[in-house]
C-alpha cells in the first residue's frame, strides 16, 4: 500500500538504478551501527535516534540511496535512510543527506559550503512535504541550537505525518548535512514525541571514545545560529533510562581499521 511517506520520495528521492531494483546500494557493515543506551547511531551518516521498540540494529534498515531532486534537477549520492516500523504500525524513519562531499561540491558555485542551494536545502524539503496534504503545523525550531523545522501533516489517508527537518552547516567540522525525521501514525494514535526529541547528529570526533557519553552528538551554545557563532559543547547525560557509567558505547563504537 502506498503510504504518505513513499509518495514523498517520489517528490524528493528518486532510486537511479535499473528498473529492476529499488535501491541504490544497501548499507550491509553493521561495524557502521551500533545501539547505546538505547539509541540507534550509524557512523558514516552521523543518524543517531531513538526508535521506540528497537534494542539491536538488526531491527533498523539502513539504505544509501540517491536524494533528489534538488531545486535545479541535481541529484545527491551521498544520502543514507534508516527506517523500522513499531509494533502498533507507526512508521519511522531518519534520512541523512551529506553536500560536503566532493562529488557534490563539483556540482558548482551553488554547492559549496556558502552556496545557496546548501543554505536552501531544508526549505525546499520543506515545501515538497506540504504538498502531501493539510498541514496543521509548520514551524521553525532549533534542536542543540542547530536550525530545524517542523511539520504535522494530515494525509489523504487520514494518517498523520510528523516531520522534523535539521540542517547542520559547521565550516569548522566541514559539515553540511540535511537531516530529515518522520514518523507516520494512525490517525489517533499518540504523537511520537519521545523519537523526534531524540533526533541528533552523531559527533565522529568523540564518538566511541572515553569522551563519548558528554560529547557524542553535536551541540551547540546559543550563540547560533550561524552556527560559526556558537561554541560546540558537550551534551547532556544521554540515553533511555537508567545506566552505569561504563555502559555508555566506549571503544566499540567506530569500525575496526
């Protein structure tokens, strides 16, 4: 059945790839995943949620996938979606879109790091999602300081979308990433709060280190955005419930070299 969420990525995603396959190219290292303290955290695209009913990545699709179309017509390879479907039917899913990569960048003027199909990336998914239905929330937030939207959208099937987009652009950390979070649910059922509060952007720098259970994601002072302005700081104490502090991911959290 075609759901709110896959007639989205006929506006934003397109698979090229033969017609006789879905997916670009799947995402098998589970060396690039790990759960801690109840999170799921995939390394390479910096995806770091909590998935309410998961406790191991085997629970977790992850794909790399082609993102697109951009607002010229380009379209980016460099893009990761991780994905599972609760126990009561809610759909979640978080989407990672790198433009710092060279490949991108050689796209032209407008993709490097001040270029203004970068700084309009978030706006622009934005606009694709109101197409889908009745919004009924459409508002600009921050989370750890970073600039973000969301939105909750009705859709023609009466299930409700709820979407929280983040855009981290850090000229220090060469970061210029799109990240996108959704969860769609039955018309009546319990807004998933406690997933998109979760929403956060792994920080590779720390992660999986002795230094990893303060300054695993990214955070930020409210000096920004920008973000230039703002000083990166450590998080507060992190995951679901109550842990040892030996129990946070340590060393286990970066592939083996």
């Amino acid at each position: 059945m075609e759901t709110g969420s896959t007639r989205f990525m006929a506006l934003v995603t397109a698979f090229v790839v033969s017609s006789f396959s879905p997916y670009l190219s799947a995402a098998p290292a589970h060396a690039q995943e790990i759960m801690a303290r109840g999170y799921y955290n995939h390394i390479e695209s910096r995806i770091s949620a909590y998935f309410p009913g998961v406790t191991s990545v085997d629970q977790v699709a992850i794909e790399q996938f082609t993102y697109g179309h951009m607002e010229d017509g380009h379209y980016i390879d460099f893009a990761y979606r991780a994905s599972y479907t609760g126990e009561d039917g809610t759909r979640y899913s978080v989407t990672s879109v790198d433009f710092a990569t060279p490949e991108v960048v050689a796209l032209g003027n407008r993709y490097v790091k001040d270029g203004t199909l970068v700084k309009t990336a978030m706006a622009h998914a934005a606009t694709n999602y109101r197409e889908l239905g009745e919004v009924t929330y459409d508002q600009g937030t921050v989370v750890e300081f970073i600039p973000a939207h969301q939105l909750h959208v009705t859709l023609p099937n009466g299930r409700i979308l709820y979407v929280l987009l983040i855009h981290h652009r850090d000229d220090e950390m060469d970061q210029r990433r799109l990240i996108i979070a959704e969860a769609e649910t039955a018309p009546r059922a319990r807004q998933p709060g406690l997933f998109l509060a979760s929403i956060g952007i792994v920080n590779p720098e720390y992660f999986g280190t002795d230094a990893d259970h303060t300054y695993w994601r990214v955070r930020y002072t409210r000096a920004g955005p920008p973000l230039h302005l703002g000083e990166l700081v450590a998080t507060q104490p992190w995951g679901m419930g109550v842990f040892e502090e030996e129990m946070s991911a340590g060393g286990e959290a970066l592939p083996p070299e």
